[in-house]
C-alpha cells in the first residue's frame, strides 16, 4: 500500500507541475493615441480660442484663430496682381484699337505726301543742277530730304503693318505664363490665408494647446495637438526572443494597468531595427538585450487616456527565453 500510495503522490505532484506550466511571456509598454500635430502656417497673434485641453471635437471644427490682417492684405495683392496680368493677355489678344489703326494710316498719308512733295522738288532740281543754275549743296538737300521722306514712308508703314497683324503668338505666350504664375501665387496666398483659421482635420481629442491667447508662435510650432483613431493602440517593445514570433496581424491579449481581463488586440507594426531595452522593461538579463519597438491596436474602441502602462501577451508567438 505504502508504494501505491508513493506512485500515486508522485502521479497526482506531475499533474500539479504540468497544470501550474510557466505563464506566457508578456512585453511592457505604455497605451498610446495617433496623434495629430498642427503646426503654425505663419507667425502670428492667436487671437482667439475656441476649444479646451481634452475637449472631443469634430471633424473641421475651429480650433482657434491667428490674426488675419498681414496675410489678408497679400492675398487680396496677389488677387489684383492676377486681375492685371488677366486683362493685359486680353488687351494683347484683342490687338490694337481701330483708332489707333486710323491714326496709323493717317501718319502713313502724311508721309507718303511728304515724300511726293520731297521728290517733286528734287526733279525740279536736277535739270537746274545739270546747266549749274543752282548750288550742287541745294541738290545734295534735295536729294537728303528725298531719302528722309521715303525712310519716314517705310517707317510709317511698318507701323501700320505691325497693328494690321496683331500681338506676337510669342508675346502672347508670354502673357499666358504671366497669369498663370500670377493665379498659382493668388491661390498660395489664399490657402494661407484659410490656414490661419485653425481646425481639426479629424474628429478626436484636443491634447494640448501649447500657446494660450495673445501668444505669438513661430513658424512650425505645434499650435495644437489632437489625439485621434477609433481606439488606442499599446506601444510595447518586443524582446529579441520573442521577436520571430511576432508579426503584424498577429492576435495579443493586452492588460491594462487597473483593469480587470484583458483587451483583445493586433499586432499593427513591428520595428526592424532594434533598440536597446528601455528603462522600465529591465529585467535580469534581458537588461543587456536588444529589443524591437511594436505596435498593438485595441479590437474594441475604448476611452482610455495615453500613458497608461499595459502588458502584452502575443497569441501563439513563437520562440523561447
């Protein structure tokens, strides 16, 4: 009996050591949102503000206000830089006035007139000049300004000529490149323009508010910072022994810290390049391996705040300590 009861013991110790088996590994982290930062388009006066710090807010709603004056006055000169280039490319396709054509071909009568006039006299001259009844310097005259007149024709007619056929296709052209870079500058400033009129570009949660009103922040800095997404996401880093086994897509179990069960989760990201293990993952001598940043989204939309620290529990993960 003393042996069947040994077998027994030994039997019934077996089955408590398999059932209490060593628990799946877990990786630390911390709860996070996808954040949004909006950056400041200019540097200027925020003049008004409309939401708080934690306030949930809608897609497009205004956030706050920067002062417009500045910004307003060069749209509005980009505009009218754009309305002149516009009427100057239909001022050059429409070519030149009627009057000014009339006015040309007066100036061509009126030259052509002169020069008949201009080669009258030097005819006259010219028999005069043979039998030297006159100075050969009133000839030379008469022969100068016969030449004048005939330039002043030519002249005059090109003139003509150049309104008779219209603007250049190549001043044209021109004209169009103008406008065009006159508009993309009058759309630049517009856009500018609607910048300074703050809002959220995705519904979420108004995290911070870096600057408060009357405040004048350089360019580039955050003037407020959104937490968004259907549900957080816990940032873990997965040990180098784990790591083969870890993939996106791949199931996990997170734990929040304060909360009963856990949450059920997928692996959305997993760094290749490791890192070293952070301060509030050492353990032993995992403190001296490497470790790679990871990234599981929550399956369920839960409101819980950023920071929160979380384990993870990889569903099926591979590899060993």
């Amino acid at each position: 009996m003393s042996n069947r009861w040994k077998r027994a013991c030994v039997l019934v110790l077996a089955a408590s050591l398999a059932a209490c088996g060593e628990p799946p590994p877990q990786v630390l982290g911390t709860l996070e949102w996808d954040r949004i930062t909006l950056p400041a388009p200019v540097a200027e006066r925020i003049v008004r503000i409309d939401v708080r710090e934690g306030e949930v807010v809608a897609a497009g709603a205004p956030l706050l206000q920067l002062e417009l004056t500045r910004s307003a006055a060069q749209a509005e000169a980009a505009t009218a830089l754009a309305r002149q280039s516009r009427d100057a490319l239909a001022e050059m396709q429409a070519g030149a006035r009627s009057e000014q054509v009339a006015q040309a071909r007066a100036t061509l009568a009126s030259a052509q007139a002169q020069a008949a006039e201009a080669r009258a006299s030097l005819g006259r001259l010219r028999p005069l000049a043979a039998r030297q009844l006159v100075a050969k310097s009133d000839l030379d005259r008469a022969v100068a300004a016969a030449g004048s007149a005939e330039g002043q024709v030519r002249a005059a007619q090109a003139v003509l000529d150049e309104l008779l056929h219209g603007t250049r296709p190549e001043r044209i052209a021109q004209g169009e490149a103008a406008l065009a870079a006159a508009q993309a500058q009058a759309t630049v400033q517009a856009a500018s323009l609607g910048k300074l009129d703050v809002r959220a570009p995705r519904a979420g949660r108004v995290d911070s508010l870096p600057y408060r009103l009357g405040d004048q922040a350089p360019v580039g800095a955050p003037l407020a910072i959104l937490l968004v997404g259907e549900a957080p996401y816990a940032r873990v880093y997965v040990p180098e022994s784990l790591r083969a086994g870890v993939k996106p897509g791949q199931a996990a179990r997170v734990f929040v810290d304060g909360r009963e069960g856990s949450i059920a989760g997928h692996v959305r990201m997993v760094r290749s390049e490791p890192s070293f293990t952070p301060y509030y993952a050492l353990s032993g001598d995992d403190a001296a391996r490497l470790s790679y940043l990871a990234e599981v989204v929550l399956d369920a939309p839960i409101d819980l705040p950023a920071g929160v620290p979380v384990r993870v529990e990889f569903v099926e993960a591979a590899g060993g300590r």
